[in-house]
C-alpha cells in the first residue's frame, strides 16, 4: 500500500476482520490451502488476509469473511437490503457534489 498511511481505529478493524476471518477457517476445518481454493487466489493472499496486511483487495477481505462465516451488515438478505436502502435514501438528501470552500488554496 504504497504511500498511504492508516489510523489506528482502520488498523485494529482490519486485525479484527483478519482475526474473525482466522477463527472461520479453523472453526470449518479450512486449511489456508482450501480456503486460498475457496477464494481462487493463492496460499500467500490467505496469509496476508489472516495477519491483516493492508494491500488485500477489500473485495477479497469480504469474500473470504463470507465464507469462513463471519456477518456483514446482517446475517440474512433482508437486513441487509433495508439497511442499504436505508442509506441509499439518505444519500439522495445529500448534495450531488461538495466543493471547497471559497479562499482555501491547495497546492496541486
């Protein structure tokens, strides 16, 4: 992750995720060889997922909480849906764009 820096609350979320993803596996019997199967990806990405390193891709984060068994914004489809909708209504109230305000001068 080339450049960018990471808040303690990003990197103890992303510990978390990984610690919760670790459980899962063991939990289900997984070695790092299955579910690195599982996932379609190779032995090292399940490594760099389980020690937390930030360069994963979050999709692949995601896929492999899902199926070690860890939730993602509710266990079940309909939870999830109201709570996205929920958040979609809240975006339509909010301005399309948001600019800066005037007199800030950034170095670009």
């Amino acid at each position: 992750m080339a450049g960018a820096v990471l808040s303690r609350p990003t990197l103890d979320a992303l510990n978390l995720l990984a610690t919760l993803i670790r459980i899962g596996r063991i939990r289900r019997g997984w070695t790092t060889s299955e579910l690195a199967d599982r996932l379609g990806v190779t032995r090292k990405t399940v490594y760099r997922i389980e020690h937390a390193e930030p360069g994963v891709a979050v999709g692949t984060m995601f896929e492999a909480a899902k199926l070690v068994g860890v939730p993602l914004f509710g266990e079940d489809v309909a939870t999830r849906e109201s709570f996205r909708a929920e958040r979609r209504n809240e975006l339509a109230l909010l301005p399309d764009v948001v600019r800066a305000p005037a007199g800030d001068d950034y170095d670009f």
